[in-house]
C-alpha cells in the first residue's frame, strides 16, 4: 500500500500556490493550505474546492498558536511557505507589517517545524529583490543588497533558512525565483495591469494604462515551471539552496511593447507614466544565473519571455469577453500536453 505525502503550502491563494497545489494533488498529495482572508488575485479555487483531499485553512504567517497547531495537528511531510506582504511597492508604506508577515512569519514556520520532532523538509520562497542593486548576472553566492522592506524581509527569510538547515540539521531549501508571472498574477502587479489593460482597450473599456519606471528590467518566467521546481528541490537527497529564473533580461518598455503588438496596436497610443509609481528605491536589472539548478535539477525553462504574454494576453482577452488571439494557448498545449492545471 502506498502512503500518500501530505503538504502544507502557505499562500495557497496566490498565483504560485494555487499551482503549486493542483500540481500536488495531480502527484497523489494531501494538500492544507493557509489561506488570509484578502488577497490581490483573483483565484476562486474551483479545482482545490472541489477535492476531498485538499483542505484549508483561515489566518496568515502572523498567528504564531495557529502556526504551531497546524503543523503538530497536520504533521506535513512537506512545507511550502509561498505567503508574503508580497507587493514591493507597498512594503515602502507598510514596512512593519511586511517584517512582520514576510520575516517573521518565516521564523514562526521554521520554529514550529523544528519543536514538532518530525523530518519535515521545507520550502522557503527567497527572491530575486534581494539582491538589489548587486550587478547581473546573480546567482547563489552572489552577495545581497536589499533596496526594499520587502527585499529585506526576505533576506532575513533566506538567511533564518539557512540557519535553521545548519543549526539543527533540518532538510530546509532556498528556492531564489526571479520574477515569474502568469494569468493568475494578482491586477497590481505591472505585468498583469498591463495584459490586462491590453484585453480591456482591445474591448473598448479602458483608454489607457497608466505605469511607473518603464525602463525596469527583469528576468521573467511562467509561474507553472517554477513550482514544479520548488517540489523538485524538496525531492533531492540534501537541502539545497538553488536560483531560478531564464537567464534573460528586458524591460517593462519590453513587456508593453510585445503586449500591445500581439493585438496588433501601437502601444505609445495607451501608455501614459506617473512619477508617483516610480519606487523610493530600485532593482534596475536583474539575470538569474541558472547553472546550479540546470545541473541539479535538469532546469530548462520552455516558456519564454514572448511565450508568456502571449499566454497572459490570450487569458485577459478571454476574461474581457473576447476571442483570444490563440498563440499563447498553442503554445501551453504544444509544451505542456498532459497538464490539465496548466490551462485557466
């Protein structure tokens, strides 16, 4: 008889979550998930709901009793903390709140994990942000330089992880994702306003987008690729920390660019920037510097920069009421055949 792995992933309502535990259930998983009561995506967890064997939970990374309960209660064999006051731009006015969620909550799961008495291997989601204003390329020895409460918040994560693996041997991993976006990416972060700005000009219902720093570069992935790479890492025999991301680099003017050529407009005719969405602070440019993953875990990403807004357009469309354009939806069916989570 074969016993099936339980997993406790916090943040399940978020764009990585909500994969991350479809791809879980799809592996024969019991999935728990902490879930706060508001969040920024639009996610109703239609499949998760469904299932017998996914379960959630109400609070956040703040609760220290409602930490301990669950996992002593749930004994996970696997921990995914995917939470966070995730947002840069509001870690800015809300720092302590941020330190408090992102940094602390951290302590809060890693603490309970180590008193519970169980081997349970743990995923901490570390970012690219924390390497700040560090030259491109950047890898896992490459020296962090926080530029935000949300970049430090996540520094003290990544370091407790570490600490924590070290101090009392626990099966604990880093998992440095650069920027990675999809159709379930919450409406304030720039890469969905944009495609979703794109589908409601093409439909008539909105005149322009209105955006900061168009000069910005990232190095950005299709969320979908990036979870099953944080299963991966829990899989290995010893706990590694392991940067990810596609190796490229382009700038929101970019992102605008291709969006709005996918609908066949001109994009200067829409955009319109406001220095008052510029940060306090910058990340100018980041490159993840992959060649630890793609040895340890095989990591090559399929989707590509073009790919993913062809697939983050395609969706939007489809929400505004509209034919989608296709590509990018061929695109998922040529890559992914198999993978009915992948489609939303």
């Amino acid at each position: 008889m074969t016993i099936r792995k339980t997993a406790l992933i916090t943040g399940i309502k978020g764009q990585d979550g909500s994969y991350l535990a479809e791809f879980l259930l799809s592996k024969g998983y019991i999935v728990h998930g902490l879930n706060r009561k508001s969040t920024s995506t639009d996610i109703k967890h239609t499949n998760i709901k469904k299932r017998p064997d996914a379960y959630l939970h109400q609070g956040d990374l703040s609760d220290d009793k409602l930490i301990k309960t669950l996992i002593t209660e749930i004994m996970p064999d696997e921990v995914y903390n995917l939470a966070a006051q995730s947002h840069v731009g509001s870690s800015f006015t809300c720092p302590t709140y941020t330190g408090n969620i992102t940094g602390l909550g951290t302590a809060r799961l890693l603490e309970a994990i180590h008193t519970s008495g169980k081997n349970i291997k743990y995923y901490q989601a570390s970012s690219s942000e924390m390497f700040g204003i560090t030259p491109p390329p950047q890898n896992e020895l490459t020296p962090l330089h926080p530029t935000s409460p949300y970049a430090c918040a996540k520094v003290y994560a990544h370091y407790l992880t570490q600490n924590y693996r070290e101090s009392y041997n626990m099966f604990a991993c880093n998992g440095i994702l650069f920027n990675h976006e999809s159709p379930r990416r919450g409406s304030d972060f720039v890469t969905r306003k944009i495609t979703q700005g794109v589908a409601s000009i093409t439909a008539g219902k909105q005149q322009e987008i209105t955006l900061g720093n168009l000069d910005v570069k990232r190095d950005w992935g299709y969320s979908p690729e990036y979870i099953q790479i944080m299963w991966a890492m829990l899989q290995l025999d010893k706990p590694e920390d392991f940067v990810i991301g596609t190796g490229e680099s382009h700038s929101i003017q970019e992102f605008v660019e291709t969006a709005f050529e996918y609908v066949d407009l001109n994009w200067e005719n829409y955009i319109s920037c406001n220095k008052n969405l510029f940060r306090p602070s910058e990340v100018n440019d980041v490159i993840a510097d992959t060649r630890k993953a793609t040895h340890l875990l095989g990591w090559k990403p399929k989707i590509t920069f073009y790919d993913l807004i062809k697939i983050m357009v395609d969706a939007d469309m489809r929400k505004a009421g509209l034919e989608s354009i296709g590509d990018g939806d061929e695109l998922l069916i040529k890559h992914f055949p198999d993978k009915w989570w992948l489609l939303d």
